[in-house]
C-alpha cells in the first residue's frame, strides 16, 4: 500500500465511481475501510479502534491466531475451487476484519474487492472475526470498471461470529457481463449472537455460484436476505446449508428472484440439527417474460426432535392485473413494471442502507434495459 | 367531455353492455344506479381500456378523440382515471413511491391529510387496509394522477359515515374545478347505497339495468324512485 494521508486518494476518480456504486463511501464516515484491487491492497485502514483491517497476508503474520481461523470452517480440498484458493495461498489475498471483543462500532465497516484486468483471475480469502460482545454494521462490494467483461473470481470468506456479537451485513457484487464467479461463504455464530445479512445481486453476469454455509449455535438469532436479479445471458445457482446446532437458534432465510430472461437456481436447504429451534426459508420468483429459468427448492431436514422448520416457495409472471392498476393510474408501462419488481424485491425494506437503495433501484433499471 | 354512442360490450362472446349511449359535458357529475350486475362497473372498466372488455361496436369520445381503440396508458395520458371497486395489492409499492412514480410527490402530504390517509404514505398499496381505507385511498390516487375524466366505482361503499363525509368532499373538490393544467374535470360515480349523494352535487344520473341504459334523470329524484320502486323507468 502506498503512504497517502488521505485512503480515498489512493483510488482513482474512476475506481471512486466504480466502488460507490457497490456502496462504497468516504473511508472518513466509515469505522474501517478495505479495497483490493486486483492483487494490491489500496486501503486497509480503520478509523474506530473498536475495529482492525489488514491484509490477509499480514494479519497472519501479526497475529498467530489468524491462522486457526483460516481454513477453520472450510477444509482447504472442500471442492476444486477453494482447492485452488489454498494453492494460491503462498501469497495471501483478502481482508482480515476483527471487531474487538465488546466494541459498539457506530459507523459501518466497508471492504470491496476490485477486478480490473480484462481476463484477469483473483482469487480471494477474507476472514472476519467479530469478538464478544462486539456490535458492527458491515457493507461490502464487489465491482470490474466497464471494460472489464470477461474474467474469473473465486472467492472465499470465512465469517466468525463470538457470543453475544452483532452484525448487520450488506453485500452487494457488480461483475463483468461474461465472467465466471464463485463465491464460499462459510460462518458459525456462537452462543446468543445475532445476524442480519443481505445480500444483492442484481448486475448481469456470465456465471455465479454462491454457495454458503452456516452454524447457529445455541440461542443464536439469523436474518437473512437475497435479493436476486438475473437478465438475459446471466446464469446464477446459489446454494445455502443452515444448521441450527444449539437449541434456541433461530433463523430466517429469504430469496427473492427475478429472471429478465437469465436462470435463477436457487438450493436451500435448513436442517434442525438441535432441539428448541426454529427456522424458516422463503424463495419467491418473478418471471418478466417467457424465458429464462427460475428454479427455487426450498428444503428442510429435521434431524432433532423439537426443530422447527418451515418453508414457503413461489414462481410466478407479473399480475397483469397489478400492471393493469397501475397503467390506469398514468404509469407508463415499463415504470410500471419497475415499480412491480423493486416492490417485490422488497428495495424499500430497512435492512438496505438508504444511501444505497437508489443505487440499487438504478442498477435494476440499468439492467432491465441493458444498459450496464 | 364524454359522449357514449350506441356502445354495445363484450367479453368474449357474453354481451355485457348494449347499446349504451350517454352524454357527460364538461365540469358536471353523473351518478350510474343499478343492480348487482348490471353493468356499472363493466361500463367505468370499458371507458378506461381494462381488459377483458371489448367493444363489439359503437363509439366513446373523450374530449373529442375517440377513445376505443387507445390502450390504458394512453386514456390515463388523455386525461381518464378510475377509482377501482376492488384494486389489487400491491406488496412493497408504497404510496410514497407511488406517488413518486407519478411525479405527485408534493401534493401527497397535503391531499392525503385531507381524507385522513396521512399515515398511510409508507404502507404498501391496498395491502391490508380495511374496505373503507381502500376507498379513500382509490380517491386520493385519482387526486394524485390529476384526470379530467375521473371514474369512481363504488366510492363510498365500506366507507364509514365520517369518512363519506371525506370521500364526497374530495370529489366535490375536484369535480367540477380545474385539474393543474385549468381544464375543467368532470365525473361518473357509481353508488348502491346513494350516500354519496348527500355529499356530493351530481348533475344527473342514470339507471343501468341488464347491461342497458334505461331512463336518465334528477339523481335525488331518481335515487328516491328507486327506494320505492326498484330500479324501474319512473312513470312520465
């Protein structure tokens, strides 16, 4: 990293634009702030000392511990691709974030990552440790400047949740038109934390596996979300594993989906593997015209006596009737489909940050019309 | 401002609506009576271009353009709005971005305080409000979109006694005055109960019996046929 006072100014006007589109902010109104970009780390600075950033590579020289987090939650030859991240280890790539034990961090901690080499291949490890007690609010992004359509991403993250700790998360990815992305996402929540994460992918992309899996233990409370956007010439498969290991866990798990002509698999799977739990999973789909895919299985394993678990799953057109409604009140036909689709992905919902609602709206228009 | 001519509806092959015709100038109110199934609200849903209603033949002209052959953006466009009986819920459409996608943003507060909706403004559309706050709601959208031509169907039924006394002065309000562009709006409303009447001047009304037009007239004089005689042609 280079030595400049102000870590905005170590990106460029262009890089600026690119990030705060996936909601990055003035490193100054953030608690800490992480961009790689390719493989240089430009920022890993934080402003709250309730908060450390640093370079994967050298978080695990400073802190021994680091290194029992690393390959913690996943085994380095789960599948060909996170094989392929550890054989890239040598050389560590990817942020490491520790919330302090019993920190409230007021402001968000924020990490993008950047692929700007047409054709490039990054591979990525971030690791996030939020000690007890600890409370933060977290936005990262992942974004390629227009140029960039072809390319390859497999990342891996690795999400430690201490008792009693609290995060609030939202991520939001922004690729290149026809790159390949595959994205592991491994967490454990110990005893009593809470979580409330959402995840927004909505820029086309060539192809996107994301598949992410997550312990609750013991009275632990999780609320998640994704809002899915996939048009025409964009192939996403998301696949989650949640398992309620301790009683009194408690999870939430929605999918909304909209297919503009792309494919939507969407594998869920929520397992009771304790007694006194509690879990849902909802996958809705929303078709905006006759092709493309949505494909949402919902499934739920009761291994416990005492588990809870529920779910709820639809696929369907636009109502015309809605359309209808909103046509006859002077709403032009596409504004009114927009309309439509920003309500059923829920954009207003509280959970989004305001500041990166319009955005996000934007980025729908944009890729409904082709325009990104 | 709307001139029906010898309309004959269908949907599919059921003839809904024969041979209406009907006269509505500019700045006044008429009242549609009927009974269930009459084709009231088939009549307000033809005027505005809904589907599945088709016009066999004959011709509506709103504003000196013929209307039928114009899709729904377009008669909105031109000036039509209609207040649904039943409209649909539209989950995560709050009335805000409604009104925003409107571009009525700055009239909202305001129009919405009047027909006492102003919690409303962050509620998704028609999802889980009451019959009656559905129908104040369909008034203030048709206050928010500024037609000319404006269309109630059923305005006043669910609605409790006070709020009427909202809806009728909402539509008092804007029947007759200009809309933001000075043109003078005029209105069609459909009522069972006749409640409306007490709050509202209509100019005339009509009786819709088995998808025709039958007699015209004074609304108090015909709304008071009505109670005693059923929906009939009152004798000359």
């Amino acid at each position: 990293m280079d030595d400049v006072a102000d870590p905005a100014a170590r990106l460029s006007n262009e890089e600026r634009d690119i990030l705060h589109d996936v909601g990055f902010d003035d490193p100054a109104a953030r608690a800490a702030t992480g961009v790689l970009a390719d493989r240089e780390m430009r920022i890993a600075e934080a402003t709250d000392p309730g908060v450390e950033i640093l370079p994967l590579a050298e978080a695990l020289r400073t802190y021994e511990f680091v290194q029992d987090l690393m390959f913690g939650l996943v085994s380095p030859e789960a599948n060909e691709h996170v094989a392929m991240v550890a054989e890239h280890m040598h050389d560590p790539l990817g942020h490491f974030v520790w919330v302090k034990p019993g920190a409230k961090v007021r402001l968000p901690v924020q990490t993008f990552t950047l692929l700007e080499t047409p054709q490039g291949r990054q591979f990525t490890h971030d690791i996030t440790l939020i000690d007890e007690g600890a409370e933060v609010e977290m936005i990262a992004g992942s974004a390629v400047p227009g140029s960039v359509h072809k390319g390859r991403h497999i990342s891996i993250g690795e999400t430690y949740m201490r008792a009693g700790s609290s995060c609030r998360s939202v991520s939001i990815e922004h690729w290149g038109t026809a790159m390949e992305v595959y994205s592991y996402g491994y967490s454990r929540m110990e005893q009593g934390a809470r979580s409330q994460s959402t995840a927004i992918m909505m820029a086309p992309v060539g192809q996107h596996v994301s598949r992410s899996h997550s312990i609750l233990e013991a009275d632990t409370n999780a609320v998640s979300q994704a809002i899915i956007f996939s048009p025409e010439g964009t192939d996403r498969v998301i696949e989650t594993e949640t398992h309620l290991t301790g009683a009194g866990a408690r999870s939430e798990d929605m999918a909304r989906m909209v297919s503009a002509g792309g494919r939507i698999v969407n594998n869920a799977l929520l397992v009771g593997d304790a007694a006194d739990t509690n879990g849902f999973l909802g996958c809705d789909g929303l078709k905006l015209n006759d092709t493309g895919e949505i494909l949402a299985v919902p499934s739920l394993q009761a291994i416990a006596e005492g588990a809870m678990l529920s779910h709820e799953a639809s696929v369907g057109m636009i109502d015309s009737e809605k359309l209808d409604y909103l046509m006859a009140s002077g709403i032009e036909e596409d504004a009114a489909r927009n309309l439509i689709v920003q309500g059923f992905l829920s954009l207003d919902n509280e959970a989004i940050p305001a500041g990166l609602r319009a955005r996000v709206v934007d980025m729908i228009a944009r890729a409904k019309s082709g325009g990104m | 401002m709307l001139e029906i001519r010898n309309l004959t509806v269908a949907i599919g092959d059921n003839v809904i609506l024969r041979d209406i015709d009907l006269h509505l100038p500019e700045g006044e109110l008429h009242v549609l009576l009927g009974p269930n199934g009459s084709g009231k609200s088939s009549l307000l849903a033809t005027i505005m271009g809904l589907p599945p209603f088709e016009v066999v033949s004959g011709e509506i002209i709103f504003a000196g353009t013929p209307i039928q052959s114009l899709d729904l953006t377009e008669r909105a466009e031109l000036g039509i709005g209609l207040a649904y009986q039943r409209p649909p819920s539209l989950d995560g459409v709050t009335v805000r971005s409604f009104a925003a996608a409107l571009g009525a943003v700055a009239a909202l507060e305001t129009e919405a305080a009047a027909l006492d909706l102003t919690g409303f403004l962050d509620r998704d559309m028609n999802v889980g409000f009451s019959g009656g706050e559905i129908k104040r709601w369909e008034v203030l959208k048709l206050v928010l979109q500024d037609p000319r031509l404006l269309l109630f169907d059923e305005p006043e039924s669910g609605v409790d006694l006070e709020h009427v006394i909202a809806v009728g002065d909402a539509i008092r309000r804007v029947v007759g005055a200009p809309d933001r562009s000075g043109r003078t709006c005029s209105g069609l409303v459909i009522t069972h109960t006749g409640l409306i009447l007490s709050h509202v001047k209509a100019d005339r009304a009509h009786i819709i019996k088995e998808g025709r037009l039958l007699h015209s007239g004074d609304p108090h004089e015909l709304f008071g046929h009505i109670q005693t005689e059923g929906y009939t042609i009152p004798a000359a």
